[in-house]
C-alpha cells in the first residue's frame, strides 16, 4: 500500500502541476509545459524502470526472496509511466500527427531506442500476472528478460536525448550497468557451482 | 551613412540635456536591476523609436513578458530553462564595459555608456527560433548592430565579428559547473560574418517590453539575430572582436555536426536528433501551439541574399 502510494506520488504531483497551469500558475510547468510534462513522465518511467531491476537484486543480495512479491507493482508502473510519456509526447510534442510520429521514428535515433522500449515493455506489462506466469512457464523467465534489452535502450534514449549535460545518462546508465553487472556475476557463479558440481558428479 | 565620431562630437553636444538626464536614469535603473522603469515608457523613447526598419507587419502574438523571462538558455546560470531567473540576479552589470579589438580603426575598451549613448533605441518585434524547436516572439528594444560596428571602423581585413560573453565564476554558477559533466567551454563565443553582422535586422538589445534587459535575458547588451538560431544571439557582451577569419564559436566547437557557424533557421535541414521542420510556439498553452517552421524564420526576403549560392545543407 504505501508502495503503491510512492509510485503513484509523481504522477498525483504532475496532476497537480497540470492543474495548476490550467488556473494560469507559469510556475506549475514553466513555460513549455507540454515538454516538462512529457519530460516528468519518462524520467519516472526510467526510475521505476531500474527500480524493478533493484528489487530482484536487492531481495538477492539481502537474502530476502520474500521482496520479490514488490517487483510486478514497480515495474507495471514503469509501464505505466512510460506509456504515459509515450501519450504526452505524441498528444503534445508530435501534436498527435502520425506522419510526424513517423518521421521521428525514421530519423530520430532516441526515438527509435524509446519505442523500441516502450514495445518491449508491453508483452511484459501484459504477461504481468500469475495466470501468465504459470501458462509460459519457464518460457516467462526467459521473455521477461527483455526487460534488460528495455533498461539499455532507455539509457540510450537518454544519452542521446542530451543536449550538453550527460549527468542524467551517467547516473541512469550506471546504475543499469551495476544491476545488470550483478545479474551476470550471479550467473557465473551458478555455473561455477554447476561445473564443479557436474566434475564431481563424474 | 555618417560615421559619427566620439572624439569631435560630443554627445552633450548634439543631445538635449533631459534626454540625456533621462538616459542616465534608464542605465542606473538598469544598474539597480529594476524593471518597468518610468524612464522607458517616457516620450523620449517613443519619440525615437522610428515604425520598425525591415520588421515585417506582425501578425503573430507576443509571448507574454513573464514566459520571455522564465524560460531561458544561458548556460552561464545553469542548463535548466528555469535556472538563469533563478541565479542571475546576483549578476553586477554595473559597471559594465566591452573590448574592442582586432581589425578596427579604433579598439580599446568602451563602457556601456560610450556604445549607447550616441544611437537612437528603436523596438523590432521578432520571432526568436530556438534551435531546441521552441519559439517565442519579442519586442526587443536596441540599436542596430552595425551603427555600432561602424563607429569602431573596421578595417578591409574585418570579414567577421566575434562576441565574447562575460567570464565570471563567482557571479555565474554555471560557469563553477562546467567541466566533466559538460561540454560546452566558457567563456561563451559566438561570431558572424560581417556582412551578417551589417546587415539592418542584426541589433544589439538593451531591452524588452518596453523596459530594460532582464538580467537572464541577457542584460545589459545582447546580440539579437533573428533569422538564426537562438544561440547565435549571444548574451551579456563583454568583447567584440574583428576578425579575418570565422570564430571558433563555443556549440560548433561542443558539436561541429549538430551545430554549425552559419545556424541559419532552415526546416530542410534538421538537427541530426531531432527535426526542425516545425516549432512549438511558447504562448503558455498546452495544445495547438505547433507551427511550421519558416525558411531563415520568416526573414528570407530580408536576409536570404546574404547566402545565394551556398550549400545551406553543408554551411548550416
């Protein structure tokens, strides 16, 4: 519940913001608000993003599988965020002309690595619940690890978003690489274990 | 054109004393970073401002003042739009002085007052074009650039003008930031070529909405070249330089292939990560505020023989 409320405080903040620039406050969104609205949907998008991957490795890492139970909520509303930055940017930005949605997406290399995300992020968001799971079975695993595929590609859309200052690439990008970089030494040590496992075995 | 110069004519002479008495107040209200000063809106000014040379009948809506001040890039007090409102009031514009140099008959450094005092202000409403595809539109008040340049007299090797930007840490946090984060290199540089640089829409503004300079808009002087991309209009001037050959400027320095010296607004040509074929409009308004982007900003009968014969996809 108070997981819920956490994610769903920044989307209540911009709400108000909107509100309040609708009533005439400059201050709400500033000058261009249709980019500060956009722009607040997919910085969310990307937190929540990497916040997904945080909770498997910190459930790990603490040695709390229990904490895992958290991770569909986050990352359904990474989902949400994102689909949400998607809707803002088309709506507003590309004022909902597909010929210019279109256009981005021939010659904007951000836009492409952000749609490319933003369909990854679907199957996912759609595969989401226990019924799901327990139909793919261990094909579940495995599709939802394109979730790693999503997380790269919204760094990339960052990076390549970035006028002058890379900070926001560097902090994001990091932070993937840590959780990703986490993910592959829990891989190699699980195969260690089952290589030294299959020598003694013979 | 008379080439007015400093040396025999003395402004006191050809200026009646409460113009002048009214300047003085204007530029220490300026100082004292004030706006809506009584001095501007005085019959002085109006009776100066001539109806706008080359300013094409306007139909198109000002940006309100409070966006126009709010919404800025100046580096110097932050990357964000929001922050130069923020920081710059702790800027000194007075005193304030610009350095002459290079290919001119008369460099040396002169104080604000010396660059003003003998020109006429005059109000253009222009659209300003920001190379990030948002727009606004200004009523600047200024003086043309090249009555300035003039006075300086620029030799037969003056091809180009290079604008220098003030360099001051202390005053200008940005400026503290730069380096790893960064790619952009202080101080700020920008450059025409001469004939740009004498052409009548160039002006240099000293103020806007009828008041002086905000500071986060560029105060006490500013470059105002509305055919170009916003970050050719480079703000608080501290040296202009003649030059034979074109100024490394600070973004086609940061990225040679996004943006270019000439920087000429042009829908054909688009920024390699996004497209400049049209323009969000800042008029405060959430929706319908996307328009088509016009050639050299609407300005291509004033300006667009300036570069007949150029490869505008290669010089862009």
């Amino acid at each position: 519940m108070l997981l819920f409320a956490v994610c769903l405080a920044p989307l209540a903040m911009l709400a108000w913001d909107v509100w309040r620039a609708l009533a005439g406050d400059l201050e709400a969104l500033g000058a261009d608000p249709g980019e500060a609205i956009v722009h607040h949907l997919g910085e969310w998008g990307i937190r929540l993003l990497i916040a997904t991957l945080a909770v498997s490795s910190i459930a790990r890492l603490t040695g709390r599988p229990s904490l895992i139970r958290y991770r569909r909520m986050v990352g359904l509303f990474a989902f949400v965020y994102v689909a949400l930055h998607f809707s803002a940017y088309f709506g507003i930005l590309a004022g909902a002309e597909l010929a210019a949605l279109l256009g981005d997406l021939s010659e904007r290399p951000y836009i492409i690595a952000g749609g490319g995300a933003l369909l990854i992020l679907i199957p996912l968001a759609l595969t989401s619940t226990r019924a799901a799971q327990r139909r793919l079975r261990h094909n579940w695993r495995r599709l939802h690890r394109l979730v790693y595929v999503a997380a790269v590609l919204a760094v990339l859309h960052i990076a390549w978003l970035a006028k002058v200052s890379y900070v926001d690439a560097y902090i994001y990008g990091s932070l993937a690489l840590l959780l990703l970089g986490e993910r592959v030494f829990q891989w190699v040590k699980t195969s260690q274990k089952a290589q030294q496992n299959s020598r003694q075995n013979v | 054109m008379l080439i007015k110069r400093r040396a025999t004519i003395q402004p006191s002479e050809i200026t009646p004393e409460a113009v002048y008495r009214s300047r003085r107040r204007f530029l220490g209200t300026a100082a004292a970073g004030l706006l809506a000063t009584p001095a501007f809106a005085a019959g002085w000014l109006g009776e100066k401002i001539p109806s706008g040379l080359g300013n094409p009948e306007f139909d198109e809506a000002l940006t309100p003042f409070d966006l126009a001040s709010s919404h800025n890039n100046y580096y110097e007090f932050g990357t964000d739009k929001s922050d130069p409102a923020r920081h710059a009031h702790g800027l000194t514009i007075d005193p304030w002085s610009v350095e002459v140099v290079g290919e001119v008959g008369k460099p040396g450094v002169y104080t604000l007052e010396d660059i003003l005092r003998p020109h006429d202000f005059e109000e253009r409403v222009y659209r300003l074009r920001c190379v990030e595809a948002w727009s606004m539109v200004i009523p600047w008040i200024g003086i043309p650039l090249q009555a300035v340049l003039r006075r300086f007299e620029p030799t037969g090797d003056a091809k180009y003008v290079e604008f220098t930007t003030l360099y001051r840490p202390s005053e200008m946090p940005g400026q503290r930031a730069s380096g790893f984060f960064s790619s952009i290199d202080f101080p700020y540089v920008e450059g025409l070529r001469i004939d740009e640089a004498m052409h009548p829409l160039a002006i240099l503004a000293v103020g806007m909405y009828g008041q002086v300079l905000p500071k986060q808009n560029g105060a006490p002087l500013r470059l105002v070249v509305p055919w170009k991309y916003g970050f050719k209009s480079i703000k608080g001037i501290v040296k202009i330089r003649l030059t034979e050959t074109e100024p490394k400027t600070t973004w086609n320095l940061s990225a040679p292939r996004e943006y270019g010296f000439y920087a000429n607004v042009n829908p054909e040509v688009n920024h390699p990560r996004w497209s400049q074929a049209n323009e969000r409009r800042l008029d405060g308004s959430f929706f319908g505020n996307r328009i088509d982007t016009r050639m050299f900003n609407g300005y291509a009968d004033e300006v667009a023989s300036l570069y007949s014969g150029m490869n505008l996809r290669r010089y862009y």
